[in-house]
C-alpha cells in the first residue's frame, strides 16, 4: 500500500533503487566509504571508521535454477522516515530536515547507542571508536555546497539510482504510476528510500522448458500456450519463446500448489504440477511425446 503523503508542498528528498539494475549496487557502498571513512563534515557527521561500519549494505538474492536462474541486488541505507524511531528515541539528537533529510548529531547523539539500536531495518550504524550512532546523511553536506545529486546516484550505471526533491504527493503519484515500493512497510515508518521491481527480492517465479520429440529427437517448443493455473483457475497466460522456456513471475512465497498447461497447435497439450514453497521453482524440461 503507497504510503499517505504529508499535506504541505515543501519539496523533499527521495531515493529511488531500481533492484532489475542494481549489478553495480557496491559501486555506492565504496563511495560512501571515499566520502565518510576518515573524514569529518562539521555539523554533519563524524569520520566513519574504516572497518565494521557500512553506511550501504548490499543484500544478493539467487532465484531458480539453472538454466533459468537470475541474481539480483538489493541495495539497503537510512531510509529518511518521515515516521522515524530513531528521532522519537533520540530527541534533539537526531534532527528531521524540512527536505526529508535525517542527521544525526554527531556531538548530542554521542554515547547514544540506544539511536542506533532503534532503528528496525539495521541501518544506524554504532561507530565503537567514536562511541556514537551514523547514518548516511543522504550526502546532505554536499547538496547544501550546491551537487545536484547524492554521489551514489553517479557512479552507479543504468540509471539503478535515482535522486529527486518533489513534494509528497508527486512521490506519491509516481509510487502509484511506477509500482514502487518500501521496506517492511508494515512497520509504518514512512520511509523515504522506494524500490522498483522490488519483486526480485519478495517474490517468487515458476518456470520451465518445453520440448517435444519430433522424428525421433527432442527439439525446443516455441510459441507454444502456456496457463498457470491456481486454485482451479486461470492466473496468468504466457508463451515460450525461442528455447522453450516460460516463467510466471511475482508469484506469493508459500502459496501452495499450481498446475502449468502447455498447448501448441503442432504437438498437442501436456500439464505438470508443482508447489511453491519458500524458492521459486524451474520445472526444468517438460516432454510432450
């Protein structure tokens, strides 16, 4: 569910992840330590230590397997939330900007650990050297000198990133319009931070390969019909494509038992069942005789 926006027109800061085109996620985990590790930004962070501290984590997630498998990355920071607890927590130590920004006082939020303990997603860090929470500021100190954009939004490729100051409610319009989405939005932090193609992470697909024997050999079925069928019903419909293969995407985890039907006009019809569990699930090769 998109999130309800605030009723004020300021315009705020959001980061968009595009999870299909993250390959290149670490590319922001390393240039938020060249920004952070070793270097102080007065009024807004202090040195980042150069070990056990990550202002960007990176998450990888496998699904299928081969020969149809894919890998995404899931890239995971502060997420700004509007609804924060790390700000009902800490007080006048942790200070919610007008554009959206969250910064934590390097010198109110010292020896505060219970900051970083509050936060449910991991991404306040404990700095033990300086004895003090961080979070990554959204690179607030830079956009205040004039930068367009986070450096993150920069050295990551294909456009995965995306930085941009707009009111709540054209955010809101673009979750809706996009399919875009949050972290465990149940938690109703309202974060700031939103995901596209999300699913490669939360869902699960079924897929396989049909293939037919013809003249005695085993050959690729191409645009043959394939129903997923759930429940005694039609889910979805799609058709295999070069090599056979077919997938049904952004399918529940645990939800159970599906039944694939593969038709074609040249060799007839053939069904397979399997359940889907935590993983999702290649078939592998489906024969029609």
């Amino acid at each position: 569910m998109p999130q309800q926006p605030n009723s004020d027109n300021r315009r705020k800061w959001n980061l968009i992840i595009d999870v299909a085109k993250s390959v290149h996620a670490n590319n922001a985990a390393l240039v938020a330590k060249d920004e952070y590790v070793g270097n102080e930004h007065e009024n807004y962070s202090a040195p980042l230590p150069e070990e056990g501290a990550e202002l960007f984590e990176v998450d990888r997630k496998v699904r299928g397997s081969a020969p149809i498998v894919d890998v995404a990355y899931l890239l995971r920071t502060c997420n700004h939330c509007d609804n924060a607890p790390c700000k009902k927590v800490g007080g006048d130590a942790v200070t919610k900007r007008d554009d959206g920004i969250m910064i934590i006082d390097p010198k109110k939020a010292k020896g505060r650990k219970d900051i970083a303990k509050a936060c449910p997603y991991g991404a306040v860090i404990w700095n033990e050297e300086l004895q003090m929470p961080q979070n990554w500021i959204f690179d607030a100190h830079l956009l205040d000198a004039g930068w367009a954009v986070p450096r993150c939004v920069d050295v990551t490729p294909l456009q995965a990133i995306e930085a941009v100051k707009i009111t709540d409610a054209e955010m809101q319009a673009r979750v809706l319009a996009e399919g875009l989405e949050v972290l465990r939005p149940e938690l109703g932090t309202q974060p700031r931070v939103y995901y596209r193609n999300l699913y490669r992470f939360t869902k699960c697909f079924i897929a396989g390969t049909l293939v037919a024997k013809v003249s005695g050999r085993e050959d690729c079925v191409h645009d043959a019909a394939i129903e997923l069928r759930w429940k005694g019903g039609t889910l979805d419909n799609v058709k295999t494509d070069a090599f056979g293969e077919f997938k049904f995407d952004r399918l529940p985890p645990g939800s159970g038992e599906y039944e694939i039907i593969a038709s074609h006009a040249n060799h007839g019809s053939v069904s397979a069942q399997c359940e889907l569990r935590d993983e999702s699930r290649n078939l592998g090769v489906i024969t029609r005789n």
